[in-house]
C-alpha cells in the first residue's frame, strides 16, 4: 500500500475469471483507484459458480491489486451435480416463462422462496467476518458493495449496524425487486416481503446508493427519500481498429440474446431487404458473437435468414477484437418490458468504444435513447418501430460502400471511459 492512500473494501461477487458483463464495472474502476488517492482491497468469492468464464480477463487485473478470497457455498453447483441442466442459465436470472416438470418447479421454488435475496445469501456470513476483521485490523472507514447478487449488500447492512462510524456505498448495478426475473420467479407472499424489506433497509442504511442509469437513481430517491447517484458503466480503451477492406456487410451482435429480447420487426427488414435486392442476400451477413436462444434462431430461419447467419458462441474479451473489426454494424437488443427501464446494459458503453453505426433497440421511452441522441450514426428505437430500419441500414451500407471497410466515426466518448468515471465516483468517496 502507497503512503497517503486510504484503504477502501470493495465486495463483489463477480470477479475474473468470471466472464461477462457483471465483472467490468468494478475491475475497471478499481484499476484507477490508486491515482485517485484510495487503496482498493476487493473481497470476493473462492470457487464461485459463474455462468461464464473468461480466463483472459485475469491478465487484465491490476497484478498489484489486494484481492482477498472467501469460500462460498453454491446451491446451484448442488442443482448441477444432482443432474439439473441449465443452472448456468439460472445463474444469470435467466429463467423461463413457464417451469416444464415438476422438478423445474419445485427447483424454481426453492430458489423463489427460500433464498432470499438470492441463491448467495450463504456467502454474507463468512464474508461479514473477513472484512470486520480487516476493518479492525486497518482501521478501515468505508466499505463498497456491489450487487447483484444483492445478498452482497447484507454484508454491508450487517457491519454498519455493528460499526457506527463505518462509511458504506452499495452499488447497484441492476435493480432489487424491480428485476425482470422477479416476476418469473414463484414467490411465496412473505419471500416477496421479505425482499421488499431487505431493499428498503439496505437502501435507507447505506450513505450513499450508486446505480448505472439515471432512472433507477431517480426512483430510488422518490421512493426512498435517500442519497443516491448515478455512475454509468463504461469501458476501458478504445477499440475502433477495423480490418482491411471487405466485400461483406456485417451486423454484429456481441452477448446473449434470448427469446425476450429477440427483434422480430428487424429480422422482417432485412428479409425485406434481400428479397428486393439479390445481392444483399449473399453480402449483407449476421454475426452472432455469444449466447443465442434456440427460439430467436427459429424466429431468423421463419424468415429465411438462416443461410446469412454465422453463430461463434462466447468469445474471450481478448478475442473480441478478431469480430469487432470486421463489423459494419452493431446490433443492441434490451427486452420492451417496463423492467427494462431501469437498466442500460454495459454493451453499450463497450460498442460506443468501438465507433461503429450502432442499432438499439429496447423499452419505449428508454434512457438510452437521450444518452445517445447527439451521437452520429445510431438508430434507437423500441421493439415496436419497424420503419426507420431499412432507410437507416442502407445509410450504414453506402457509409461501408464507399471504401469497401467498416466504418468508424469520430464520437466523443470519453466520459464513458473507466478513468474518467473512477474520478467521479472518487468525488463522491470523499464526500461522505
């Protein structure tokens, strides 16, 4: 630890080698803790049971940096070794709209009113005794929770009812009980009060709530008369390299895309759009880079996209580039259900990095849309909107024609990058 520099816990579950999207915010900003003035210890889970993993994102990591790992216990490691598929599904809040079997519901059940908040609750203990420990040997004055899971923020509830002059923000990535998932998850009467109390305690205990969106700061603080901000998430470099020139017209969806979120009304252009010009058909092609639903590939082969479609799985961050390069467009898709309001996926700050044209579409009405309403060459609009798409996609496929290579556009984003958004939180810190 460098002279000078207070030390500052931050508990998080998600950590590399967890992949996707829940491991960026906090290791981007940890990264930049030091030149800001705070020593970062970061807690989190030994043997964790992630939904992905990304080993690459390990190298990544300030080598420098405390992290303190605390065994956990998993039920849905259980689930799986009893012969469950799909936990890494449920892991990820993913869950269907109807439970198949009676084992799916009795599993769902389980989950819904048994583990309040989450199946992680079993971690808060142990975790709890780690960090009371280091408070007391340091003389720590502020603690960071991150959630979700939103057990996480029990920790934080706990120490602060046992130390009073302990400083606590809880960082809320996604919303509580506002979740999508929630209302697919069978939940007794007394399970959904007991989420609703934890979330009211956790929020008006804390000193200070962070969330990533502007509306869920804004509904926080209505709802709960409490100190709240909004730090965004963001992304680390630029990556706006591109390959040399291509005869294909790409459209590039980066992450999971499940049947919520499948865009019928842009699958229906781009059928509209190849079946009025040949030549689209064989140029003009999908990239699938991550999870895709077995019902949104029905929905491309219902309209005769099948043959334009290239699906890679999950791909190391470290190998991203291989296909951001090459895209002429990017595609990010939310579900349309007022859930969704809450939320801006950390995609977006990661296609921003990229330059690229960019198609949103998601929740009428969304936050999204004004954060990028000045930026040039993105379309956002809602599940609902169909005719803006072909006249947009053909402004993206003359921008690529002129010089046969993706294009790249001069967009000032830098306030979305992790150094920049580490000294707005670090502002914050010091204010408490």
């Amino acid at each position: 630890m460098e002279k000078g520099l207070e030390s500052v816990v931050v508990i998080a579950y998600y950590w590399p080698p967890a992949g996707g999207p829940g491991v960026q915010r906090w290791l981007g900003f940890t990264r930049y803790f030091t030149e800001n003035g705070f020593n970062p210890i970061v807690i989190v889970p030994e043997n964790p049971f992630y939904p992905q993993v990304d080993t690459s994102l390990s190298d990544t990591a300030i080598k420098e940096l405390e992290v303190i790992r605390v065994p956990i216990i998993e039920p849905l490691r259980w689930a799986r070794r009893l012969g469950f598929s799909n936990t890494k599904e449920y892991a990820k809040g993913l869950l269907p709209d109807r439970p198949k079997g009676w084992i799916q519901k009795l599993l769902f059940s389980i989950r819904g009113s048994l583990f309040v908040p989450d199946s992680r609750v079993f971690w808060v203990k142990p975790v709890t005794r780690v960090v009371r420990r280091l408070i007391d040997e340091r003389s720590i004055r502020l603690l960071i929770t991150t959630g979700p899971p939103h057990s996480v923020h029990l920790t934080g509830l706990k120490l602060t009812s046992q130390l009073s002059n302990l400083k606590w923000i809880a960082d809320f990535r996604d919303p509580w009980t506002d979740i999508g998932y929630h209302q697919l998850l069978p939940m007794s009467a007394l399970a959904k009060k007991r989420h609703q109390h934890l979330e009211a305690q956790v929020l008006r205990k804390a000193s200070l709530v962070l969330t990533t969106t502007q509306r869920l700061a804004y509904h926080f603080k209505s709802s709960y008369s409490i100190s709240c901000e909004s730090v965004t998430n963001g992304f680390s470099e630029l990556n706006s390299k591109v390959d040399e020139a291509t005869e294909e017209f790409i459209l590039l969806h980066v992450g999971s895309l499940f049947a919520h979120r499948n865009p019928e009304r842009l699958w229906h252009c781009i059928q509209t759009i190849s079946m009025q010009e040949k030549y689209a058909s064989s140029k003009m092609k999908l990239w699938f880079v991550g999870e895709v639903d077995e019902r949104v590939k029905a929905s491309l082969r219902a309209h005769d996209l099948e043959d334009q479609c290239s699906f890679f799985g999950y791909v190391p961050k470290d190998k991203l580039h291989e296909y951001t390069s090459k895209a002429s467009l990017l595609l990010l898709v939310e579900g349309e259900s007022e859930a969704y309001d809450y939320v801006i996926p950390g995609k977006l700050f990661e296609y921003l990095s990229i330059q690229a044209p960019l198609m949103i579409i998601g929740p009428e009405g969304w936050e999204v849309t004004e954060m990028v309403k000045d930026y040039p060459m993105i379309l956002s609009l809602s599940h609902h909107e169909e005719a803006p798409i072909i006249p947009f996609i053909e402004r993206c496929r003359s921008a690529f024609n002129q010089d046969q290579k993706p294009p790249r556009l001069q967009r000032d984003v830098a306030k979305f990058q992790h150094k920049e958004l580490t000294k707005a939180l670090a502002t914050y810190i010091r204010s408490l």
